[in-house]
C-alpha cells in the first residue's frame, strides 16, 4: 500500500509540475596553440555584486570533461565573470556577464589558454579548501587535512568539531544534549543505535571528508534525536584510476590501529573499499565516597576505590560500488562487516564505616569481562534523474556533491547523492549485529557468579525522496518505514557450596523488543528575494512492543513534526538565518531492560520499562559575517523538553544506591553560541568557540523537590599552525585543541569541571606522498569527571581519573591517483573566507 501511494503521488507530480527558470553558462576550453581540447580545467564562477564597494565572490565552478567542455547549471540571475585555470596555462577570465529570464543561458564558446613558459618547470601546486561552510540548515567543517587526525578514528574526529561532545564510552552529544542522531554520508550508521560508539572508534578519520552539524533538522530528517543531526560525509574519490592510503600506528599503552583505503573509478563505476584494525587500551580508574545520612544515629561512611585495565579492539570491511547504467539513472550498493571484542580486570575495595571509625563492612571484589560481537549491513540504492545530468556530472560518475546552489547542498532525506532538481532515490538497507559478554565476578565474601548475556538485533529501512520544481519553489516528499527487533538472553550461574555452577533464576531473564516507525514528510524550499524559505512537516508513527518474559510494556504514538529554517542574504557578506523543528527521542533497550547490572553490589544499575519518548521544540537564529581573514556567527538558541527522560539515583535502607531512567516533566535550556573562524590563507587558521546556557529541569511528578535551575558554559579553541619545509623533508604541521566545559548543577547533584587538551604534529613525507603524525591526548591528565550529591539523605562524591591519556605514533602512505578533482565549490583560493550560504 505504501509503494502504492508513492507511485501515485510521483506520477501526479511528475505530470502537472512546470520547470523552473534554469540559468546556465557553459562553453568549451582549449590550448590556443594547438587547439587541442584540455580536460580537468578548473572552471571558477565569480558573483559580481550589485553594491558599490563590495568585492566580487567565488559562487561555484566546475571541471571540464575529456572534451574540454563545463557547463554549470543551477545559477541565480545576476552578474558573473568566468575564470578558467589550468597548470602549465595562464588563466584566462571572460568579460562580465549578466543572466536574466531574457538571457538565461550563456556559451562562452571556445576559451583559448595560453601556455606559460615560466609554469612549466617543475611546479608543486597545494589547494585548501575552506574548513567552514555555511548553508541554508548546517554548518560544515571540513576535517580531511587536519593533523590532529592522522592515524585517529572518526569518534576522535568528532572531538576537534564546535559544540560537539564525545564521552569515554564513545557517546557523541551537542550542545550539552546526548541524544543525536549520528548519519553516514546521510543515512544511519550501519549498526544499531547501542553500537555506533564502537562503529565511529573502528572507522579511520582518514576516511572522512566532512562532518556536516544540522542542529535544527528538516522533515526530510528522522524525528529522533532531540540534540540534533550529525553527517559524517565521506571521502568520495572522483579521479580515474586506481589510488588509496595506507596508515599503520601505535601508542604508549600497546594499542594499534592499521588501516588501508582503496579506490577505483573508470568510466561510469566507481568503487571504494576500506580495511581497518584498531585496538585500544586504557586505565579506569575511580573514588567514590558516601554517607548515608538517611540512617540517622546508625549513619554510615562508604569508601570505594576501583583500578583496572580496559581493550578494545575492532576490525572493520567495507566495499561500495556506484554504476551509472545510463545518463539518467545510477546504481548504488554497499556492505561492511565489524568485528568487535576486549574486555577488563577490576579489582574494587569497599570499605564501609560507622560513626566511630569502626568497619561495618570490608570487601575486594573483582571483575573480569570477556566480551565480543559482529555486525553487518547491505545497502542497495537506485537515484533517477528525470531530466539527466550534465557532462560534469558524466564525467564524476553522476554524482552531485552538494555545496552550491545546484546541487541543492543534501537534502531529499539526506541522502548522499543529492537529488537534483527533478529526481527520485529509492534506498533498502539490512542490518545485523550479534554480541556475547561474559562477567565473571568473585569477592572476599564468598560470591562467585558468572554472567553471560546474548544479544542479537536486525533492522530494515525502507525509504524513497522524490523532489521535483513547480515553478519557482522545490518540492520534496518522501516516505519510510523502519523495522527493527531485539532480543537478550541473560544466564546468571553462582558457585554453590559443592563447588559447581547452578543457575540463579533471580538474575536471568529474556527480553524482546521489536519496533515499528513509519514516516511520510512533505517539503518546500523557495527564494522569495533575498530570502531563503524551506518549511515542511513530517509525520510519524510508532509501535512499540516490549517482552520481559510473561509481561508486556507495550507503547504506540503518531505525531506531526513541522520545521522551518529561513535565510536572508543581508549583504554579500552578511547572512542572518532561522530554524524551528519538533523532534521526538525514543528510549532505547539498554534504558527499558529493568534488571539490574550485578557488577556492584553497592551501585546498581536498571533500566525502566515504563519509559516514555521525549518531545522537544528547538528554535534558534544566527547571524553569521564573512571578512576577509574568516567567519564569524553568534547563535542564540532555546529548547523545550517535555516528558524529559534522565538518570535518577535512590539509596534504600541497606545502603544500597540504585540508578535507573524516569520520565520527569520538562526542561528548557536556552542560551547562546559564539564561533570565530580565522582562515585567512597564511599558515595559521583555527576557530575558537565559546557557549553559555541556563537550563531549568522541573521533576515534582517523580519526586518534590527535584528540579534544577542551572548556569553552564564552555568553549573550545582549535588552532593549525604550518611551519613549512623546515628539514629538507616536506611540510612540518602542528595542531593543538583545547576544551573547557564549566561546572554545572544537575537535578541531583553537581558536575565538575571538565577539561581536554590534544596536540599533534605531522610531518609530510617522500614529496607528500607520506606522512609522520605524533599525537598527544590528554598529555596532562586534565580530562577526568567529578559529581557530588548532597541532599538530606546522602552526601557522595564520585571521582573518575583520565582514561584518554596517552601518545601515539601514525605513518601514511598514499598511492596511485588519488587527488580529488576540483570540487564545484573553493576554486580559485582567493575570495571569500568562507562560502556563501547553500540556497
């Protein structure tokens, strides 16, 4: 019934809707001397603002194909000059141009370069492109030549991003907000929502080309998420022939890390494939501290101090394939697989007091944990474009890499190969994963019991975008459906007085959680003068059936969910935007699962199989100012929580603190974010960011008294210095990131100040060709947490020392061809600082 619908309501559009005003200029460059066609011509579009005194700005480019011919598409009316470039030539630059509904489209005809003797001795030509992008609803960092990331994984690359947070257990949040939805070359991670902390450590930053921040997302977006979107955009080789990297490494601690990247483009294919082993090691180290006042006279301290070791290790396959069958229509499919393990020893010392110093209580226990698993996931994907792609795109596989004005940045339902102005992508994706844990726990008073938890989970996507112009305006719509199933099997065994193992029925237990999520969005996106409008509504559906045995904690809902982002072009300069979404977060398995951990028998942890979603309304506005040596944006912001799900802690009568999730009533956090962007060209370029927010957090339906009132800031200051050919070697980088997050109070208790600091340097190889990067995290142990709890009935400190510290050594050897060719958007490096907001 579903394809049904969609299949009536494209056919529809597709008959009825007229096509937009398309403004174009194309022509066809050559050698002046030879005639001879010149292919990979850099082909830079320059706006000639209208405004005295304004400078003319880079708006999007080109290559030429095997033929020497570009054409760019997708333009605005207004006034253009043309620059075309090409090494060995010197460039070339057309008189200005005007495009009108009368002149809409303009050929240039042949563009004859002359060579330039002086260009051709042995050049060596490096481009950069700028880090920070600015679009219509995101704000884009390119992290692809950072030094910092040489040898590192994508969940430190996160780190080095503004607003973006990322925990010892690999858990990404924004904003303060840990709930955000994590894409991959805009679809979900390929694994399951408990496992993208592990994917994003397995996947080598190498891999990544951009990391695209969406705090307000559209209705093209899930609706989960209440922190917002993050896309990890991928490298996308577009050269012919065969290139890739390899970088192999290791750090102080006996970690290691290895991994290969391998491309092929010839003609329409285009395939990738990725190969990477990882191992992380790591100290744990913690205080906790208590007394239990709730006892009155029979009050009692408890002091307890944990030491272990932690790995982590992870292998991860992945192979993709692109096949342009015809001119219109192209192909996709994907795999991957990981494989997962590690484990730890912990030894705990539990020291309980009365008043006079006397032990109530004195006990070592230890745990050891064995624990590994595998995941996969297959993608096929077909996109469609009704009126076909130019011989740009021909020549790059049919691909739209987003940014400019044509290519529509990547919207459609974020998928990677944006949908161009009357397209259609149909996308299926499977996923998999299986895990086994086994905690062997002892203690000095006699309890030795094994656990082994089994997990298994599947999902199907199933999804298809349709955009298409009517008019002026661009409409998308799309529907799909997610299917997703989950089953733990916990068996808990004691050590029995004969000295064998028999079951414990208080601690095992088989739960099922299956999910359903159907979703249909409608959406709009038009220029009305200088103002940039995209609105739309989502709709979505959820079933929700979770088994524990013989009970049943069954849950459904429907809801809309509108968005609205706006953007005004206050000058050429200057750009003001807004944005309004509704966003739903929906408790995952480890937070409903409501039987307790047994790993501490002090400090217990359960989730809550009453959970309900959390809903939040998110607006903010920005103004952001493009100078000559950079960017600058102010962005204030406010989010409304209802149904708010966070951690709640109870100590019962024999001391015992237990530690699960409860649905309080609302929060609102509003406050304001600052970030500074210097890149001017020169050998120094950085951001600097700093925040500040109140959050209120109201709970009295749980508990009287549980609320909050809250003052929090912190800032970030990232900074890449290059000092050049300093040895005769190659180019030597250094990189340094700073991170301050200010204590802040919580709904029961306080946290401490937070504090992160890495450095890198890498030093350029074999004529660029390799690279050495020495990286330092947490080189002063600064990076630990501390919370306090202090009410009537307990008072705790819980103490937790730098698991991040360590330094480690990277090289990387790339071959083949594998310089990307010019994207349409940082041609020609001079200009603005960064790009003009994606309209």
């Amino acid at each position: 019934m579903v394809s049904r619908l969609l299949l009536t309501v494209l056919a529809l559009l597709t008959a009825s809707g007229a096509v937009a005003q398309d403004y174009r200029i194309s022509g066809r460059v050559v050698d002046a001397e030879t005639g001879d066609a010149i292919e990979t011509a850099s082909v830079a579009i320059w706006r000639v603002s209208a405004r005295a005194g304004v400078e003319p700005f880079l708006e999007t480019g080109a290559v030429t194909d095997a033929s020497g011919a570009f054409q760019v598409d997708g333009l605005t009316r207004g006034r253009y000059y043309v620059v075309v470039s090409f090494l060995g030539y010197s460039p070339l630059a057309s008189d200005t141009l005007r495009l009108r509904p009368s002149s809409s489209v303009v050929d240039l005809g042949e563009m004859r370069l002359q060579p330039d003797a002086a260009a051709l001795g042995d050049v060596e030509v490096t481009a950069e492109r700028d880090r920070i992008e600015i679009q219509v609803d995101r704000t884009v960092y390119r992290i692809a030549d950072d030094p910092l990331l040489s040898g590192a994984s994508t969940s430190e690359a996160l780190e080095t991003i503004p607003s973006v947070e990322v925990d010892v257990e690999g858990n990404v949040s924004l904003r303060g907000v840990s709930n955000v939805v994590i894409l991959i070359d805009g679809r979900p991670a390929p694994v399951g929502r408990d496992f993208v902390g592990i994917y994003l450590q397995s996947l080598p930053a190498e891999a990544v080309e951009s990391v695209e921040v969406i705090p307000n997302p559209s209705a093209a977006f899930q609706r989960d998420g209440s922190g917002g979107v993050l896309n990890i955009v991928l490298k996308e080789n577009t050269e012919l022939g065969i290139g890739g990297a390899v970088t192999v490494g290791g750090n102080a601690l006996g970690g290691y890390q290895a991994s290969s990247v391998l491309t092929y483009g010839r003609g329409p294919v285009r395939l990738s494939a990725t190969l990477a082993a990882r191992e992380n090691a790591f100290n744990r180290a913690t205080d906790r501290f208590r007394i239990n006042r709730f006892l009155g006279d029979d009050a009692t301290e408890l002091r307890q101090t944990t030491d272990g070791d932690r790995t982590r290790s992870s292998a991860l396959a992945s192979l993709s394939a692109d096949v342009q069958v015809t001119p219109k229509t192209t192909l996709t499919a994907s795999a991957n697989g990981t494989l997962r393990g590690g484990g730890s020893d912990e030894v705990t010392d539990i020291l309980e007091l009365d008043l006079s110093g006397s032990p109530v209580d004195d006990m070592v226990r230890t745990v050891a944990n064995d624990d590994d698993g595998v995941s996969g996931a297959l993608r096929f994907g077909l996109r469609h474009d009704f009126e076909g792609v130019s011989e740009e795109q021909q020549a790059t596989g049919g691909r739209r890499r987003g940014g400019g004005r044509g290519g529509r940045g990547r919207r459609g339902g974020g998928s990677r190969v944006a949908l161009g102005e009357h397209g259609l992508a149909v996308d299926v994706r499977l996923t998999a994963s299986t895990g086994e844990d086994l905690d062997t726990l002892v203690d000095t008073g006699g309890f030795d019991q094994r656990v082994t938890s089994d997990d298994e989970s599947r999902s199907l996507t199933l999804q298809a975008d349709y955009a298409r112009p009517i008019g002026q305006t661009r409409l998308e719509i799309g529907l799909r459906s997610d299917l997703d199933t989950r089953t733990s099997d916990r068996a808990a065994e004691t050590l029995s007085a004969s000295g064998t193992y028999v079951p414990d029925p208080t601690q095992t237990f088989i739960y099922d959680l299956d999910e359903e999520v159907y979703a249909a969005y409608v959406q709009l996106a038009r220029e009305i003068g200088p103002v940039a409008v995209q609105a739309g509504v989502r709709g979505e559906a959820t079933a929700r059936a979770f088994t524990l045995g013989s009970e049943a904690f069954d849950y459904e809902d429907a809801g809309l969910f509108p968005s609205l982002a706006l953007a005004l072009g206050v000058d050429d300069a200057t750009t003001l935007r807004a944005s309004y979404s509704r966003r739903i977060d929906r408790p995952r398995g480890r937070q409903l699962n409501p039987f307790p951990s047994t790993d501490d028998p002090l400090n217990v942890r359960l989730g809550n199989p009453d959970l309900r979603p959390e809903f939040t309304d998110a607006v903010e506005v920005s103004a952001i100012r493009m100078t000559s040596w950079g960017t600058v944006s102010v962005t204030p912001f406010l989010r409304y929580t209802t149904d708010v799900i966070r951690r709640f802690q109870t100590v019962d009568a024999q001391g015992v603190t237990t530690s699960t999730f409860r649905n309080l009533d609302t929060a609102t956090s509003a406050g304001v974010e600052a970030v500074v962007a210097y890149q001017p060209g020169g050998p120094l370029r950085g951001f600097a960011s700093l925040e500040g927010f109140r959050q209120s957090t109201d709970g009295s339906s749980v508990e009287s008294g549980l609320s909050a009132d809250a003052f929090g800031w912190g800032g970030r200051l990232n900074a890449n210095y290059s000092l050049g050919d300093r040895f005769g070697w190659g180019d030597l980088d250094l990189q340094g990131t700073l991170r301050y997050r200010a204590p802040q109070d919580t709904e029961q208790g306080r946290i401490g100040s937070r504090t992160f600091l890495d450095l890198g340097f890498r030093q350029r190889l074999l004529d660029g060709r390799a690279s050495l990067a020495l990286r330092a995290r947490d080189p002063f142990g600064w990076g630990g947490f501390e919370f306090v709890q202090d009410d009537p009935r307990v008072f705790q400190t819980f103490s937790r020392a730098s698991p991040r510290q360590q330094v480690s050594l990277s090289f990387t050897y790339t071959f083949g061809r594998t310089e990307e060719r010019p994207d349409r958007r940082g041609l020609g490096g001079g200009g603005e600082a960064a790009e003009p907001v994606d309209f």
